[in-house]
C-alpha cells in the first residue's frame, strides 16, 4: 500500500534527522462510580504511529516556514544533558 510505504519512509526520515524511540507508558483510569478501580494502558498500534510521525511533520514544516518569514513561534529546545556519554553507556548495557 502507497500510505504505508511513505508512512515508512517518513519514519525513517525522522530518525535519520536524530528521532529517537520511546516507550511511553499512557494510561487512564477506570472508575466504577466515583471510585478509581483501574488503570488501563493504551496499546500501541501502526494507527497510532503513522499519526504521531505525521502530527512530528507538521510541526517540523510548521516551524521552517515560520523562520524562513522570520515569524515569531514558541519552541522547545532540548538540549543534550551533561552526561550524556554515560547515559550512552547504561543504554548500551
């Protein structure tokens, strides 16, 4: 299928550019009544991927439009920690 091909490369594309993989746990709570019985973890699927690498695009093409015009916007710079080597090390092992 064409989507899935370019959803794919997308994907790649992102990580190419430094996109990293992670492993969020999102859950919400089930209640009977007023009490908090549960919590249920969402499960990750392709749906939920190709959306994520598309909303992670458009933000991308969002933010180099806004500077090529010089337009004002909000970012959020990450920055690489201090010990990143030996954050490096224990990711390794």
């Amino acid at each position: 299928m064409a989507q899935d091909r370019f959803a794919r490369k997308l994907k790649a594309l992102r990580h190419l550019h430094g996109a990293l993989d992670l492993e969020i746990i999102e859950a919400r709570p089930v209640f009977d009544g007023d009490e908090l019985k549960d919590l249920e973890t969402e499960k990750k699927n392709r749906a939920r991927d190709i959306i994520e690498d598309f909303m992670i695009a458009a933000n991308g093409i969002t933010a180099r439009y806004l500077a090529t015009r010089k337009l004002p916007s909000l970012r959020c710079i990450v920055r690489i920690p201090k010990r990143w080597d030996r954050i490096m090390e224990v990711a390794a092992e």
